[in-house]
C-alpha cells in the first residue's frame, strides 16, 4: 500500500480528516449478503457463532472431520437414514432438521418447505433486512434452529443423549417468548404465537 498516496486523497480540497485518514488504512472487506443474519444485536451470542459457522462451511460434520483425518460414524445421527452427514444434508435435507425449521415456519404463517442450505440462507437474508418486527423474529428464530440442530446433533453424536424433535422445537419456541418480552415491538407478533408449534 502506498501510504503516501493514501495520505493525499485524505487531504482533499475540503481539509485534511483524520477519520478518513484512520478509514483508508483499514482493510476493505467484502460485504457478504448475509451480514444481517448474524449482526442482530438480539440473537443470542452463542446462536450468532453457531449460525456464523454453519454460513461459512466451517462446523466440523464428518466429511470435514474425515478430511482432517478424524474417523467417527459417518452416518447422521438425526435421521439414522444411512446418509453421510455433510453441513447440507444436516441443514436441511435431513428430515429431522427439516421438520424442526419446517414446524417454526409454519408456526410463523410462512407457507414453504425448506430448501437446500444456500437458498435457505439467501432467503433469509433477503427477508431479514430492515427493522421490521417479524424479521427480526424470524432471524432470531432461524439461528436458534441451527444452534439447536447443531446442539442436538452433538449430544447424540458424543454423550449418546436424544430429544425427540418436539421438545426442540418446544425449547426453541420458549425460549423466543422469554427473549422477546425484552423487545416491545416483538410483543404483537409473540401475542400471536400463543401456542406450541405442531
């Protein structure tokens, strides 16, 4: 970088600023299209890391596992269909994922199935943008899925503890009623989703 340069286009005719002196010499990153998803400053940090993991092709399923040299049963342990787990087929190709985000998005009025795990993700990001109430809840409620997926799958994978879809989903729907009593305009849409969804 030529810092010198950079020092020129600083002091323009309109005066010399140390803001974009300080800005200049910042690495410019790429703007991704799912930036939203994960900077909701009312996702749950451990939610956000998870979901940000999983954008990035970067949880550790078994064929990335296997890459790495680290032998473990390779099939999913969600749906015990025989299929490899891989982070498409656990988000949401397989039935058991499928049914957890399936049964919030129908408890949320939204008519769809899910999709493979990239237009899932564009979707959402797409929908999530703006600072609409039912957006923000529908993010909350997209990275709890995944967190609560991932969660699942860990605890059957390495401790050999189960819960049935049901009470995930029950967890996750819980879970968004008591965070959402922090947050005045989710309260119309929570008053709404008065029962557990099916």
């Amino acid at each position: 970088m030529d810092y010198k340069m950079e020092l020129k286009k600083c002091n323009s005719s309109d005066g010399f600023s140390i803001k974009k002196a300080y800005l200049s010499f910042q690495p410019q990153y790429p703007k991704v299209p799912w930036k939203n998803l994960i900077m909701g400053a009312r996702q749950l940090r451990r939610h956000q890391f998870i979901l940000w993991l999983a954008i990035r092709q970067r949880l550790a399923t078994v064929d990335r596992l296997e890459k790495w040299g680290i032998n473990v049963p390779k099939d999913c342990v969600l749906c015990s269909m025989g299929v490899t787990e891989t982070l498409a087929y656990l988000l949401f190709e397989c039935n058991s994922a499928r049914h957890i985000w399936t049964s919030l998005l129908r408890w949320m009025g939204e008519n769809r199935l899910p999709k493979a795990w990239n237009e899932e993700v564009h979707w959402m990001s797409k929908g999530c943008r703006g600072s609409r109430a039912r957006a923000h809840v529908l993010t909350w409620l997209f990275a709890a899925t995944v967190y609560r997926i991932w969660s699942e799958r860990n605890a059957r994978r390495f401790h050999n503890e189960r819960k049935e879809n049901h009470h995930r989903v029950r967890e996750i729907s819980l879970q968004l009623h008591i965070r959402g009593q922090n947050y005045k305009n989710w309260r119309k849409i929570l008053d709404r989703l008065n029962s557990y969804p099916s």
